[in-house]
C-alpha cells in the first residue's frame, strides 16, 4: 500500500501529465462511484482548461500578435512541462514569455518574446495597490552627507524593462485598436517604465541613465549606489534632478536613513 505522499505525488502526476499510465495505476486506489479513470480524466481536463483559460486571459495581446489557436497550444504545453509551484494563481506565468519564445511560431518573431513578458508585467503593475507617496519636504530633512546611503521604496506597481525591440509600440498599436495599412517593427534598444495600480497601467519610455538609476533603486539600491551606476551609463546624469524627478512622479512611498534603518514615511 502506497504512503499517503506517494498517492498525492502519484494523483498530482496524473493530472499534470495527463498519461493514462499513471490514470490506470491510481484507479485502485479511487473509491466510490464508477468508472475511476473517467472521474479522474474530469480532474485533468479540469486542471488543464482551467489554467489554460488563466494564461489566455493574462496574455491576450501575445494572443492578437500570435493567434489564439497558437498561444492555446503554447500554454496547453506550459502547463505541462512547467505546472503552478505555489497555490496562488495570480503568479502563474511568469515562465511563460521565456517558454512561448522557444515555440517554432515565435521564433520566426524574436519580438514576442519580450512582448509577451512587457504583458506579464502590465498585468502585475495593475493590480498593485500605491502607498502614499512621499513630498520633495520630507526628502529635504536628510543630511547632505546622509543622502549617499539612503534607501527608498518605490511604489508596488513599478517595473522597469530594458529591452532590444521597441515592443512597446507593438503593444500601443493593441490598445488603440487599429489597424495601420503599414507597420514595421526594428530591433531599437529601449528602456521601459511600466507603471500601474488599482486596475490601471501606463508605461514610458526613459533615457538608459534615469532607467538604471530607478531600476537600482526599485532593487534595494542606496541613492549613491544608484546614482554610480547611472553615472556609468551617462557621465552627463545629473542624480539630483533624477531624484527631484522621482519625488515628482509620486514613485516614492517610504525612505530609510540608512540599510539597517526601518522606513520613516
């Protein structure tokens, strides 16, 4: 008789891989009614159309550039060969830009791949909820010679893309609901802003510098830390406006005097 794990593990290979080899193993061990293998293929076109469904509806753009019968077989595939690890279904597909990459449809389009994760990213940014952020006043009170070593603490809803194809017109071009009588997408390295909360989204285009300098920061980065790295993509940055700027947007919800400091706002 096999450990309760062993059953578990043995159910749960069942309904992701959907092999009738591992259906026929657990039908002795399924009991009441009729017909254990039949309720068990329920289970797996359950699970299967249920998380399918869920990654058509998180990537409904890479459905429009792709097509709706080649995402659906590219996400039928995913969730095979790369099932949910955690219970939260709000987190499922964060693998799937990566994966849908390597289908022989997107790799005639090396775009997708990177419109397809700009997506993924639009949808998180949305359902963030902002803190309050912070005024250029409470900035002022730090010390000058404290300022190099102070953390902040970005808006929830931030993320920031450095990426090779400007996908974010392709992704704009989605939205308008238009259809150019020419459109022409090439390889342009851009920097992106993905902003959102509460059910809304922008994103926008920064220079490489303002981008390495919030993206240090949204990662845990000191403003000094942030703004060498800045300096390094352009000698010309200027990290006080960069941070005025910050302050400006309202992409500050918390500052900390220091790395082993609590926030103060």
């Amino acid at each position: 008789m096999p450990t309760l794990a062993e059953t578990q593990l043995r159910f749960r290979d069942a309904v992701v891989h959907g092999d009738m080899q591992h259906v026929s193993s657990l039908a002795s061990l399924l009991l009441g009614g009729r017909s254990p293998e039949k309720r068990l293929i329920v289970h797996q076109r359950n699970y299967r159309q249920s998380l399918v469904d869920a990654l058509l509806t998180k990537f409904p753009a890479t459905g429009w550039l792709l097509g709706t019968q080649t995402l659906t077989e590219a996400a039928t595939r995913f969730i095979r060969e790369c099932p949910p690890q955690a219970p939260c279904i709000a987190e499922f597909g964060a693998g799937f830009p990566d994966f849908l990459s390597l289908s022989p449809p997107a790799m005639r389009a090396p775009c997708v791949r990177e419109f397809a994760e700009l997506e993924w990213y639009v949808g998180k940014v949305a359902i963030a909820v902002s803190g309050i952020p912070v005024a250029l006043e409470e900035l002022s009170t730090i010390q000058a010679e404290a300022l190099p070593d102070t953390l902040l603490e970005l808006q929830p809803g931030l993320h920031y893309l450095n990426i090779s194809w400007p996908v974010d017109e392709l992704m704009e071009l989605y939205l308008s609901e238009t259809i150019p009588e020419h459109f022409e997408l090439l390889p342009a390295r851009v920097c992106i802003e993905v902003r959102g909360a509460r059910g809304e989204f922008r994103f926008s285009r920064l220079d490489p510098a303002q981008a390495t300098f919030r993206k240090a920061i949204s990662e845990g980065h000191s403003i000094g830390d942030a703004a060498e790295s800045a300096l390094e993509a352009d000698a010309g940055f200027d990290p006080g406006r960069g941070l005025v700027a910050l302050v400006d947007a309202g992409l500050i919800q918390a500052i900390r005097k220091g790395p082993d400091e609590s926030s103060c706002s």
